[in-house]
C-alpha cells in the first residue's frame, strides 16, 4: 500500500483533456425541473434535512431530484476540514440532532427508496467521529425499510479502528471512502487527509467483509494517466470492488481550479484499465460517488449472481 514515487511524471497531461476556461460540451446539461427541485426541497426542509447534493453543489442534482432521490448529509452541513476542492461549508459544526436519523427514515418512506446512500460532514470535534450516529441512521433505517439496500460514504474517522468498527459492525451492504484524488496532489487537494490512512480504511473494511467496498477521485486536477492507472491497481489490491472517476468542477472562484477537462474517451480508457483488474468501475465527466448508486450496486449484485451461475455450470 506504500506510494511509490514511480508514477509520478513531469510528462504535461494535455493530451487527455483540454485545458481550463469555457466548459467543452460534453459538460452542458440540460436546465433541472423548477417544480421537482422545490418538491424534493420542501420534502428536506420540513424535515430539517441535508442533502451533499445541495451542500456540494453536485451538477446531478436536477436530475436525481426529478427521480425523487437524494444523498442524505447527516450531522449538519458544516465541516471540521477545509478540503480544497469540496463545497461543503467549513466551520465551527452544530450539536448532533437525535431526531435526524427518524427523519431520515420518514423520508426514505415517504421517497419509496429502494437504495438509500448515507454521508456525512467530517465531524473531527466529536470523540467518535459521529460513527454511533451512522450507527443510529443505519438502525433507523433498517426497523423503517428493511427491504433497502444502505450505502455508507464515511470520512477516515481519523484513522481510528474502533470508530470504524462500530459502523462495519452493522454490516452496510455498500461501504464507501472515497481517495478523492492520486497521493501526490493530496497536500494541495485534501490537507487535512493522508492517503495511506483512507487506503487502510479501504483494507479494513474489504477484511471485515463488507459486501461491496467502494471508492472514487476526481480527475482534472493535474493528475497524469499513469498516476490513475496506478490508484486502480492499489485500490484493487486492497480489496476494493467498485470505483468511481469524475470531472472535478470548481465550485467557487476561492477553491482549486481545474486543471483541465477530461475527454470523454479519456474516461473510458480508465474504465477498461479498471476491470481488466476486475473492478466495477463507473467513469464519465458527471459520475459522482453516490449518483446512480442504486444501479451501481444492482449491477454488482448482478454481477455476482452470473459467476455463481457460471461456476456451477
């Protein structure tokens, strides 16, 4: 798990993409549904929910509001790091709300969800890094909807076992941390994170025996080819089964530019290079690490059912 200086290069990445300013586009979409926003808007706020769809910004919103699904952002919308490409608020965060994980779980009902994926802020003021509240929503969620599947995106809980323990222990049938990005630009991208403590997050979890483990990184933040290839072939040696590449899009003038636009065969190369290694991997400008989750883990699940079928053929 130890980065190797090797697949660092000084080689200019132009090739894979075109550099920043105007959007190419293959990154236009289409205007978001006035009156589905505002239903899945009201839907939170009379519940007092967050969303990383709102807090991050993410350009998927329109279209996962219009199909009535949303990420839940549970412990507030304000975090203890200041990652340097995240929307997300930084700051002083406000008291845990007891009642978050029913109200959660009042609108996964009221929503009809079939796959329900759970994030949070990083909550580095609390002693056990908010992982008993994972384990309340996840509670909360099973006595409601039993016959959902329960995705997890966690921060590192400060690389503390126990912490993550206390959320492996309650056995999330997709478990995800994303590496957010190659190791070489995590001082510049993430301060605050290390990546040999999120890739031993990865490790632990794919021991205990999680169902599916999960992780994805932006791209388009000066990252070279090889630097990807080989996050691909680390994450899979670790235990990881599903990957997610995206474009990463500044979400203010006060965050880090992008580097440059991603071509979209760029992607797809990255893809064919993941499951050559066996991974499931989800590559293309606009895929995030919870948007189309539901598909994701139907696919793994589908996966899997053709290998038992073809070995007992």
């Amino acid at each position: 798990m130890a980065h190797s200086d090797a697949v660092v290069s000084d080689r200019p990445s132009d090739a894979q993409g075109v550099g920043p300013g105007r959007k190419p586009e293959w990154l236009k979409k289409p205007l978001p549904d006035v009156r589905a926003l505002r239903k899945m808007e009201t839907l939170l706020r009379t519940r007092g929910l967050h969303t990383v769809c709102e807090s991050a910004l993410c350009p998927n919103l329109g279209e996962c509001f219009a199909r009535g699904t949303a990420t839940f952002l549970v412990m507030g919308d304000v975090c203890t790091r200041d990652c340097r490409f995240c929307g997300v608020t930084h700051g002083r965060p406000t008291e845990l709300d007891a009642a978050e994980p029913e109200h959660i779980a009042d609108a996964v009902v009221s929503l009809g969800l079939r796959h329900v994926v759970i994030t949070s802020v990083t909550r580095d003021d609390l002693s056990d890094g908010g992982a008993g509240h994972y384990v309340a929503v996840m509670r909360a969620l099973r006595e409601r909807t039993p016959q959902a599947s329960l995705e997890l995106l966690t921060p590192d809980f400060q690389g503390c076992q126990r912490d993550l323990d206390l959320v492996l222990d309650e056995s999330p049938d997709v478990f995800n941390h994303n590496v957010e990005t190659v190791p070489r630009l995590y001082d510049e991208v993430r301060p605050q994170a290390d990546f040999e403590r999120s890739l031993l997050v990865l490790h632990h979890a794919a021991r205990r025996g999680v169902s599916v483990v999960k992780t994805g990184w932006m791209v388009g933040l000066g990252e070279t080819r090889e630097e990807v290839r080989w996050l691909l072939e680390e994450v899979a040696g670790v235990g990881v089964q599903v990957v997610t590449i995206g474009q990463y899009l500044s979400p203010s003038k006060r965050h880090l530019p992008v580097s440059e636009y991603i071509r979209p065969e760029m992607f797809e190369l990255y893809r064919d290079w993941g499951e050559a290694l066996g991974l499931q991997v989800h590559a293309a400008p606009f895929v995030r690490s919870s948007f189309q989750a539901g598909e994701s883990f139907a696919r793994m699940r589908q996966r899997r059912g053709q290998k038992r079928e073809e070995f007992t053929t």
